[in-house]
C-alpha cells in the first residue's frame, strides 16, 4: 500500500454511532501535537485491519488475544514523531496510537524526527532516528 507524503496522522480508532452518523475520535494528542486544525476539514482514509477478526463493521470493544492487544507498529515500519519526553536513560520518548511509546535514543524533547522501528515490544518500542526534522 502506497501512503501519502501529504499524511499528517495515522491512528487506529473505533467508529460509534451517534444518532444518524457514525463518528470517528481524533485523539487529542494529534490535535495538541501534530499538524491537525480542529477548525479545518480534512480527507479522512479508513484501511481496513489486516486480518478479519470481526464481522461487525462496528466495533466497541477490540479485538484480541487474551491479554495486550498488538502493538500499532512493526520492525522496520517508519513514523514520524515528536518527542514529549525524556526516559529515565535519557533517551527520547514519543507516543503514538493508544499511547504506545516509541524511544528514540539521541532525541530531545520537541524534536520532530522521522524514526525507523528497529525493536518491537508489547508496551513500547525502538525507534533510529532518519531523519533529523519534519
């Protein structure tokens, strides 16, 4: 699947239904962090989840194994991120969908960086920066 250069957020999300519309939640920390206005209109993608793990179009609940549900990256997946935090090593710490963080060793706070996942664990990853500012 080819993505963008134009995409300004990627987040996974439950759609709900409200009356005569269903509604998708933009997390708030794409709104405060990222590049998304919450006074401007957008064209939004919906990609459907790699495997079938439910019928139902609409979903409340996740779907999962029992336990954590996956992680929202992948080795060698690249992400763009800003980094609002730093760990206890020193290193940076990023957050992404559902509050996933990604460390990224060498980052400071408020840096944007494009990083390369390099590590994947259920509660966190790793991410090389590639590129210094977005």
């Amino acid at each position: 699947m080819e993505i963008s250069e134009k995409l300004l957020c990627l987040f996974s999300t439950d759609i709900s239904e409200e009356d005569d519309r269903y509604v998708i939640e933009v997390p708030k920390h794409e709104i405060e962090t990222g590049d998304v206005d919450p006074d401007s209109i957008y064209r939004v993608a919906l990609i459907a989840r790699e495997s079938a793990e439910s019928t139902d179009s609409v979903s409340t609940t996740p779907t999962s194994n029992p336990g954590e549900p996956r992680p929202p990256v992948e080795i060698g997946e690249t992400r763009y991120v800003e980094i609002e935090d730093i760990g206890k090593q020193g290193d940076g710490i990023a957050r992404v969908e559902r509050g996933y963080v990604i460390i990224v060793p060498g980052a400071d706070v408020g840096e944007r960086v494009k990083v390369e996942v390099s590590e994947v664990k259920s509660n966190f990853a790793v991410g090389e920066i590639i590129e210094e500012t977005f």
